[in-house]
C-alpha cells in the first residue's frame, strides 16, 4: 500500500493544475442521511407511475414477474456495488472505482457516459412535473416547468447536505404515503387472486386478454431492471457520510431492498385490484384510471400532486449526485487548468461542491428545452455499460488486489458479477433487435464511449494530467499497474 500512496502523490505533485490541495467535502451526513437522498433519487413513486406501465404494456399481469426477475438482477448488482464502493467510497462513484481497479482508459470511458448521461436524465426526469401538475393546472408548458424546477432544485443543491437530506427525507414521506394508498386500494378490494396472478398472467391482445409468453415476461424485465435503478448512487455521498467504508455498502442494500417492496407492492395491488385488465392494459393512463376508478377523480388528483412532488424530489437527489461527479472530475483535473480548479471548488459555509452544483444545475435547466425522446435515447443503453463495467471491476478488484481492503465483501463471489453480466448481455441483444430506438441508442453510446477514449488519448495520457484522488484521510488509490 506504501507504494500505491507513493506514486499517485508523485503523480499529484508533479501536475501543477492538481486540485488535491483543495478542502474536502464536509462530513455531514449519517447513513441514514444517504439513504433518504439515494432514494429520493430513485423515486420508487415515479418508476411506479411512469416506468411500470411500459412494462405492464408489454408483459400484461405478467409484469409481477418482470420485476421479480429484475430485483434478483438488482440484488446482483447491489452486491457488486456494496463491495466496489466499501473499497473506494469517493465522490466520483462509478468512474473513479472502474479507474482505480480495471484502469484509467476505462475509468475516462465511463466517465465520459457519465457527464452526458447524467445532465440528460436531470432533463428527463424534470420534464415529467409537468405532465402531474397538468391535473391543478391544463396546458402548462412542460419545458418552462421543467427548467424552473430544475433551476430552484440547483439553488437548494448548494446549500448544506444535511439540509438536503432533510428536505428530501419529507418529499420522500409524502411519496411512500401515495404508495401506500395505491397499495391499500388493490389490497382491499381485488377483483381476482394472487394464485392467478401468479400462475395465470395475461396480456392485450387484439382487445381482450390472452396467455402472456414467457419471451415477453423476460423481455419486459429488461424495463423493469432500470425502474429499480439508483441504489448504488449512495457512493457519490462516500466523502460526505461518517463511517462510509461500511456505511455506504449499508445504504446500497437498504436502498435496493426498500425500493423493491415500494414499487413491487403497489404494481401487484394494481394488478390484483383492477377491475378490468382490458381496460387497464388499453389505458395510456394506467396508474390514473385505477386510482381514479377504485376512489374517484379527487384521491386522483391528490395522488397525482404527490407524484409531481416525488419528481421534485428526484431532480433535487439527482442534482445533489451529479454535482459531486462533476466536482469529482474538477479534483482529479480531467479538464483545463481553471476549469478544474473552478470545479473542484468547495463553499466556505456550506461545505458543498457549489460551482460544480451551479454547472450541473445551469447545463441540465438547458436541457429541459431539447426534445425528449432525444433525451431517452441518449441516456437509453449507457447505464447497461456502467453496469457491466462495475461487474468486470468486481471481478478483476478481486484478481489484483485493488479491493481487497473493502470492509464489505459479497456472498457467493463470483457469481453475482457473472449472472448480472449475462443478464446484461441478454439486455443488449434486446436492444439491438429494436432498430427505432433500442439499436440508435446503442450506437450513440458507442459513440460517446470512443470520443471520451479519444480525448483520454490525445489530451490526458501523454502529459499523465488524469490524477485519481480521493479524501485524504482514506486509501482511494489504485497499484501502479491499473493506474496505467
């Protein structure tokens, strides 16, 4: 380890643009601080509301299962996560871990899916608040709300994270307690058993509803997969949670857990309480016309208030996550001089990444104004490269030691990484058989793939200006060898 140490801090030393002398993040948050704000970027009401829908259109009752499957991949990846960011619990997350253990080249890679993706998903997210407040407020300009609400959640972002924490720790309440409605709703009054709907799912075809093929459940799974998405971002928080060796690996596995029961709970109730399946499965509202039918258009209307505060709440996570990558970036100088040293800025007060909070904040209030389905497409498949790198950095951490001091070790290694990697695969192949947007995704992401390798290449590599870097106070460097 002495030598790890040795060359990262030659390394800092000679780079006169290093960014390592700037004051640390401020510890101030507990695990449990971590987790309200992970989950609030994971917004289990919004996956329930907008994302589960899609996967009921393609899978009918099926989709229980669907999301069965994708929480066993997600139990995978939890696992894989939990031990990669108990070894490296740094502000930089996924990047700065496939860096420290499967090298710089992939690390810049995947850094460079990251700062696209994760302004565009700000973008998308935000645009969703329009479509509930619509139901207080027709024809309000989607984009305008959009923006405003991505603009005021950049403003809260700097301030102090415990505030935040807080503030996310109340939308979150309001969010679970609209869960918890819907829930009651299917419960109370179904309209057919668990039995069948476990043994006898169907989907719509041609107006009415026929036995759903186990191709289709498995293949709606792929969708189900990116609902429970988010749990791992407890890293980007690993500078600022006491304890984070271990805390954040806690604040992984909480957060996959509790975000499994709260939206897996609500789409069975659903899908039990529906009056008709025909009538659900044809709705382009589908969330919208069981609550409106099972207790009337005002519960629908409070609900939908609700949703459009958990949307909220997930800008304001997301801000909160993305702006500590971006600062990330600045500290490790993957940009010019003043640029990273602007990025890697902390407040004197509040202890936060605040230019990197008013960047990430400014780009993504932009975004609100460029068309959606772009948005979809560009961010669609980059997730699918982060995981599978995440895995093969499980894999290779165990191999050459970079991970061996994680105080968190998963069960039965190293089958997650391998089972999570073959459902990623199959994933992939899904996408490549959509030729409308699936397949125009993937070569997008390709894309963004070569052109960071290309800027690691020809700007970064030769003048050796990449640096990882982490808190001082902890061991976040990699051996010589995966720093090449």
């Amino acid at each position: 380890m002495t030598s790890q140490r040795t060359t990262t801090e030659e390394a800092a030393m000679s780079d006169p643009s290093s960014s390592s002398s700037s004051p640390p993040l401020r510890r101030g948050l507990k695990v449990l601080g971590t987790l309200l704000i992970t989950l609030s970027a994971i917004t289990p009401a919004s996956s329930v509301f907008i994302i589960a829908p899609g996967v009921v259109g393609q899978a009918g009752s099926g989709a229980f299962w669907s999301f069965v499957m994708a929480a066993v991949v997600g139990i995978f990846m939890a696992f894989v996560y939990a031990e990669l960011a108990s070894a490296y619990p740094v502000s930089g997350g996924e990047y700065a871990i496939v860096g420290r253990t499967l090298g710089k080249l992939p690390g810049f890679v995947i850094l460079g899916l990251l700062v696209v993706t994760q302004l565009l998903i700000i973008a998308v997210i935000a645009l969703g608040v329009g479509t509930y407040l619509a139901v207080l407020f027709p024809g309000v300009p989607g984009p305008v709300v959009a923006a405003v609400t991505t603009a005021a959640a950049t403003v809260l972002a700097v301030f102090d994270i415990k505030l935040n924490a807080w503030i996310t720790g109340v939308f979150l309440a309001i969010e679970m307690i609209a869960l918890i409605v819907v829930s009651a709703l299917g419960f109370f009054d179904p309209a057919r058993s668990l039995g069948e709907l476990l043994t006898s799912p169907v989907a719509a075809v041609d107006g009415g509803v026929a036995p759903v093929s186990v191709g289709l459940i498995v293949g709606a799974a792929a969708v189900a997969i990116f609902a429970y998405n988010g749990y791992g971002s407890a890293v980007y928080f690993g500078e600022e949670t006491t304890d984070a060796h271990r805390g954040i690996a806690r604040a992984i596995l909480w957060a996959l857990a509790i975000t499994v029961v709260a939206e897996l709970v609500p789409i069975t109730a659903v899908l039990l309480g529906a009056p008709s399946l025909e009538e659900l499965f044809a709705s382009d509202n589908m969330m919208g016309l069981f609550v409106s039918t099972q207790a009337g258009e005002t519960v629908n209307t409070v609900i939908s208030l609700a949703i459009a505060l958990a949307i909220i709440n997930a800008v304001l996570a997301i801000i909160l996550i993305s702006s500590r990558m971006v600062f990330s970036t600045g500290r490790d100088t993957a940009w010019p001089g003043a640029v990273s040293r602007a990025l890697a800025a902390i407040h004197p007060r509040t202890g936060t990444p605040w230019i990197a909070t008013l960047v990430t904040g400014g780009f993504a209030t932009i975004l609100c104004f460029a068309d959606e389905k772009l948005l979809l497409v560009v961010t669609g498949t980059s997730l699918i490269v982060v995981y599978a790198a995440l895995c093969l950095a499980a894999i290779n951490g165990r191999r050459n030691g970079t991970t061996a001091h994680a105080a968190y070790r998963m069960p039965w290694f190293p089958l997650a990484p391998v089972l999570a990697l073959a459902a990623l695969a199959y994933v992939i192949w899904q996408n490549a058989m959509d030729p409308e947007a699936g397949r125009t995704s993937l070569l997008i992401t390709v894309g963004v793939c070569a052109v960071a390798a290309l800027y690691y290449a020809l700007v970064l590599r030769g003048r050796d200006k990449w640096v990882l870097r982490g808190p001082e106070e902890e061991d976040t460097t990699a051996p010589e060898t995966a720093a090449r």
